[in-house]
C-alpha cells in the first residue's frame, strides 16, 4: 500500500447566543473534506474524518482519484481524528488533534495518516501534526498545538519560542500552549520537540491584528498519508530474500566466505532516509557501494557456528520503518586472511598520461589541468576485490559520487584558484584492516 492523503477541512457556519447566559459566540460549521490520492492505493477502501462524536464517510470520486464528504461540528475546542481503511480492517491512522474553532479565524492544519501495516521499531521521534491560527487579535490568545509521537515510548519534551520579545506563552514546555501579543505585526514561532537524542523542527508565523473578530471561524486540514518503505535484502551466497514466505537461507556459509548482499528501495513512502545493516552473531558488513535507492557489498560471518540474523532497518524521512531480517545458518569457519588490501588503480588527469595509485607507493605525482576538466578513476583492490568499503576522497572537489559497476568513477575539476590536489583512496577490507594510495595534481586556473 502506497498513497499519499491530503484532506482540507473548511468550517463554515452561522452565528447565534444561547439564552440566559453571557453573550458569546456559539458557531456550527459545516467541514467540506476532500482528499486526494497520490501512487498505488488499491488496499484504501474507505476513509473517514472524526470529531465530535460525528463521524463523515468520504466516497471516492473515481474520475478525480480522491474522497470527498462533509461532517457538520460545533463551535470550540475539537479533536479531529482521519482513518484509513481495507475493507474492515483499519491500515491507517492519524493522531488525535486537539483544535480550536476561533470566530474570524481560519486554521490550518495538517495531519499525517500513518501506516499501520507493519510493527515500526524507530527510535526517533515522528511528527504527526502541527495547528495554529495564522492571525489573532492583540491581545488575545492563540492556541498551538504540536502531535509528535516516540514509537519506543520514550518520553517527549517541548520548548516553543517567539521572535516578538514582548509576546508570552502559557506553557512553554507543552505539547499544547496558548501565546498573546499586546503588539501589531508578524511574529515568528519556532516549536521544538526532543526524544531519545533527537529533535524535530516546526517554524510558522503569526500576524497580530487589531480590532474585532468576525461572526465565523473555521479549520483547514490537510492529511497525508505516509506509508512504510517498501524494499528488499538479497544474500545472494547463501540464496536468500525477503520480504518472502520463507526467511530462512537456503545455503549454509562460514567465514572466510564472503556473500554480497544488496538493499534496494523500491518506494521509500517519503522523502529517502537512512539504512542501517546489523547481524546478531558478530559477523562484518563492508559497503562499496551507496546510492538514492539502497545500498549493496559484502558480508562476512563470523567464525562461530550458530543461527544470524542479518537486517536491514530502512527507515523513511518521516521515521516510519521497514525492518529485513533473514536468518542465515553458518557453520564453524576460519579467519579471514589477515592481508592488508593491496590498492592498484589508475587516475588519469586530462592532458597527462596515465598515473598509478598504489599502496606499495609514495604519493603519486600526475601532472596539471584547468577547471572544468573530468578527473576520471578506476580501481581494482586484491586479495577480496570489492569485499570491504571504499571511500575516494579529492580535498579540492569535496565528497565524491559512489563508485559503481567495474568501480570506475569521474568528477569535474573545481573552479578554484591555482593549487595542489590530493586523491585518497581507503579500502577496509571485512578484516577490519586498511590499505591506502594517494596521488596528486595542479590546477593551473580556469
């Protein structure tokens, strides 16, 4: 399952005063949501939005590719809750969201519906919705509220700020506050929600208005649903994959074998985030190879026999996580060869000739160029080839693209000023050893 959920809930409604008590303002508005879809949603059966014990159904519009429907609510404080839904069985959910119906305000208001197909174990903190009014009246009060959830359970703390020095909070400290500001104009307010060593960032603004309200107020809100990676973990020596219905390896392997492995992301569900490898019996993952849709090298188990489980934990920008975790068995094995990696490659500079790197060299020298030019590279590394990691680095173009394929990679020469550069290559082979060659070569302008 994979979409994208945005829903806009506008409040419109009448005004009218409750007999015997003060004047104020009772409003019930009628919320028109829409909700557009975005890539392949065909586990989506129905989707609803709820608050106020009232809850809509949104019907599908299949020529638009989207749900469309109404809920009536009233005035005040609301919590507004969107749903996902397979048939019966509920795939995605949004966090409650407390909001404020202001008379003359309208409210934006965004919500992600998160998947809940698979059991995510992050442990940085996610972000699920954040609501403020966009102007206020001076003097008056303007609630915040930020919906920020710690997957582990880890507690959660808040600190909201103001650029306007003479502006004041209920609660700083609070996932919810109220703010007020006895001056005119446009007010920066930054909200920052920590857990477990991390931190997520929200920045909006405000506009403090004089002078009255108007007889109608209202909610925006936009839903996203946001679902987990989808991506899969090859072994390709011990002939394994997952997701599949088995996750036991069908071949047996023991050190100083070496199995390439491979995580590719097919859709990250987000924006791209990180993957991270591990294995439960002490063995090496040596990475040669990094890109925008996964990563791949060569594992190595470790000597003792036993039952590993190799994973691989894919967690999306928005913190929701797909974890690959095949076992593999291995048997009793030996040390790796205890070699440093011997480096022999080759740079060419345009203009020169050919120039060696090598481990068993002094720093190559290998002639001069203009900014502008393509540095190209290739290299071969022995004993083990490719089973390790590799980093090139070039101290006057800054971080290198990965090398792919038969390791060759290209860059373009910086528009600097005339200087010396210096290319590194390191290779770190499952041993947990490393092997060095550097060369060098001038800029001489544009």
């Amino acid at each position: 399952m994979r979409a994208v959920l945005c829903c806009w809930v506008v409040f419109a409604g009448t005004l009218g005063c409750a007999a015997e008590e003060p004047a104020r303002d009772v409003t019930e508005g009628r919320a028109a949501v829409h909700i557009e879809l975005a890539g392949a949603v065909d586990d989506i059966t129905r989707v609803t939005v709820e608050a106020a014990d009232r809850t809509a159904e949104l019907v599908f519009d299949s020529l638009e590719l989207s749900y469309d429907g109404t809920i009536v609510l009233p005035s005040g404080p609301q919590t507004l809750v969107a749903r996902a839904f397979a048939q019966d069985t509920l795939i995605g959910a949004s966090a409650p969201l407390p909001v404020e119906v202001q008379a003359g305000i309208i409210t934006p208001v965004t919500i992600r519906i998160l998947d809940l197909t698979s059991e995510p174990s992050s442990y940085q903190p996610v972000f699920q919705a954040l609501m403020f009014p966009t102007t206020v009246a001076q003097g008056a009060a303007a609630t915040f509220a930020i919906s920020v959830i710690a997957p582990d359970g880890d507690p959660i703390t808040y600190a909201w700020t103001s650029s306007c020095a003479d502006s004041a909070f209920s609660d700083a400290a609070a996932a919810t506050t109220e703010w007020s500001s006895p001056s005119e104009g446009t007010c920066t307010i930054d909200v920052v929600a920590r857990s477990d060593g991390f931190q997520i960032a929200q920045r909006f603004s405000i506009t403090v208005l004089s002078g009255g309200q108007a007889p109608s107020g209202g909610v925006d809100v936009k839903g996203v649903f946001v679902s987990r990676p989808r991506a899969q973990f090859s072994i390709s020596t011990a002939d394994c994959l997952a997701p599949s219905d088995d996750l036991l390896c069908k071949q047996e392997i023991s050190s100083p074998v070496a199995g390439a492995y491979q995580v590719t992301v097919s859709d990250w569900g987000a924006a791209p985030g990180a993957i991270e490898l591990s294995d439960s019996c002490g063995g090496r993952f040596g990475t040669f190879v990094r890109s925008f849709d996964g990563v791949r090298g060569f594992w190595r188990p470790s000597v003792q026999a036993g039952v590993c489980l190799l994973t691989a934990r894919v967690t999306n920008g928005a913190g929701v996580v797909t974890t690959l975790a095949p076992a593999v068995i291995v048997r009793d094995g030996v040390p790796p060869t205890a070699q440093v990696p011997s480096i022999n490659s080759t740079l060419q500079i345009p203009g020169n000739a050919a120039c060696s790197l090598r481990t068993s060299m002094p720093t190559a020298t290998c002639g001069s160029t203009r900014s502008g030019q393509t540095v190209s590279l290739s290299l071969s590394v022995s004993p083990g080839d490719f089973e390790g990691s590799v980093v090139v680095t070039d101290d006057c173009a800054g971080p290198l693209p990965q090398a792919d394929g038969v390791f060759s990679m290209a860059w373009a020469v910086p528009a600097i000023t005339p200087r010396t550069c210096t290319v590194t290559i390191q290779v770190t082979n499952l041993a947990g050893l490393t092997g060095q060659a550097s060369g060098q070569y001038q800029i001489t302008g544009p």
